[in-house]
C-alpha cells in the first residue's frame, strides 16, 4: 500500500517539477507570439505548480506517514494521497476507506496534526463525481 501511494508522490513530485519547467518556458514562448491571455494562463499555472514545490519542500511530514496517521486514526486503509495545495500551508489530504465508508482525512504536512476527519462527498476538486 504505502509502495503505491509513494510511487504516486515521486511521480507527482516529478510531473510538478517538469510541468513548472514547461509552464515557465511555454508563458515565455506565448508572450513572444503575442498570445497575452493564453501567456497569462501559463504563468498563473507556473506560479502554482511553483507554489506547490514549495509547499512539498516545507512538509516535515512525509506522504507516507500523513498516510499511516490517517489510516491509524480511522482504521480504515489509505486509497489515495495528495497534496492540499488549497490551504494556505502545506498539508496532506489521504481518502480512507472506500464506498458509503470513504473519509478524507486532512494531516498537517508540518506537525503531522490531523486537523480533520470527514465523509468523502463524491466529487473531485473541479466537480466531477468520482463515484
């Protein structure tokens, strides 16, 4: 289990890097072609994936520990992890449990503090259901 939600962290940590490399370089190509809007975009993404590495190298808590806290508290196994690039500080966000059981336990990327336990409502960040 945690193998797998480790792999996802080293490939999300890989995608941010790169994706911040391609986000600065494509804003820089857009505004030379005169594309504001679409330069603007980009740089709004580069500056976020910019604000997630830093949020990442600020966590003291490890995605595998936020995991097994989550897991500990709930009793329930990890099915996803990712980082919480909502708030305002780094933390983990890790679903337990699946179906009608499914909770999103919220783990401090700082002090390990879990700072909430609530039932999954379905959707994803952009609204989609996930069910």
């Amino acid at each position: 289990m945690f193998s797998t939600v480790s792999k996802k962290a080293v490939i999300a940590l890989l995608g941010l890097s790169a994706a911040a490399s391609l986000g600065l370089a494509g804003a820089a190509n857009a505004g030379a072609l005169g594309g504001k809007e679409r330069a603007g975009a980009e740089q709004s993404e580069a500056q976020e994936d910019a604000k997630e590495g830093q949020m990442l190298a600020s966590a003291r808590v490890s995605l595998a520990d936020a995991a097994r806290l989550a897991e500990q508290r709930t009793g329930l196994k990890a099915s996803e992890a990712e980082l919480d690039d909502e708030a305002a500080s780094a933390g983990w966000e890790i679903s337990v449990g699946a179906g009608a059981q499914e909770k999103i336990v919220m783990v401090d990327a700082a002090s390990g503090q879990i700072t909430s336990v609530a039932a999954d409502d379905g959707e994803s960040e952009d609204g989609a259901d996930r069910d």
